[in-house]
C-alpha cells in the first residue's frame, strides 16, 4: 500500500493522505474545492462567523474537478483513469443541473460510474466534494 500525497493540490483537512495506491487501484480521499495555499474557497462567500453567505456551485465544481486532477497527476494516474466517482451535494435541488452540465464537459471522453448523494453538511464550508477510484496503468504501478 502507497500513501499519495499530492504537492500541488489544497492539504487535506485532517490526518490522511490524498490517496492511497493499492496493486493498481488509486483511491482517492474526498476533495474539495479549496486551493493550495488559501483558507479561501473559491465560489464561497462566508461571513464573519464562517457560515456561507452565498456560494457559485459551478465555480466550486470547476476548482474539485481541478483538484481531483492535481491528485490523480501526482499519483500517477489520469483523468481517464477514473473509473468510479461519488458526488456529495449539499442541496440537490438548487445545484444538481448546474454540476451536471459542468461534470458532462469534464467527463466528455471517460464516462466512469458515478453516484451522486445529497448530504446536509461537509466538514468545511462547501457545496461540493468527490471521492474517487482509478486504475493506475501497469507503467505507473510500484
């Protein structure tokens, strides 16, 4: 078993690694749409007391789908490597066809299996977070 950490991506929120490679399966653990170096989310607006205020859920499908890539980069796998991808929405109704469309230009040429839940609440203040598994090709594998 390999524990991934991926430098160009946002550290994860408490212990764990942004993956963990066993044989030639990568999982990844949930990413957000936090960037590197920032306690800024991008597409939250939060107030003094850090409770969302306002939030562009297509900005934050945007910024989870780019992390999601940063970690699958560092792991040595690839988009297209992606063969199964869980989705927590925290308000189904209002965001759905928004990160549906989105999620349909990102995943145009791999279509892995996906399940899309609605949660009332992620540990931080967002919209947004995917869990995913890829198979890492044979080149990349150790």
């Amino acid at each position: 078993m390999k524990k991934v950490m991926a430098n160009e991506a946002p550290a994860p929120v408490g212990l764990y690694p942004h993956a963990r490679q066993v044989g030639n399966l990568l999982f990844l653990s949930g990413v957000g749409p936090r960037k590197k170096g920032s306690k800024d989310i991008p597409g939250v607006s939060l107030d003094e007391g850090g409770n969302i205020t306002a939030y562009c859920i297509e900005t934050q499908c945007r910024s989870v789908f780019d992390n999601v890539r940063l970690v699958l980069e560092a792991s040595g796998a690839s988009w297209d490597d992606l063969v199964d991808v869980t989705v927590f929405l925290t308000n189904m109704d209002e965001d759905f066809a928004t990160y549906n469309k989105i999620y349909a230009e990102y995943f145009a040429s791999n279509q892995p299996c996906r399940t899309t839940i609605e949660i009332n609440k992620l540990p931080t203040p967002i919209a947004i977070e995917l869990k995913c598994i890829a198979v890492i090709k044979e080149s990349a594998h150790e």
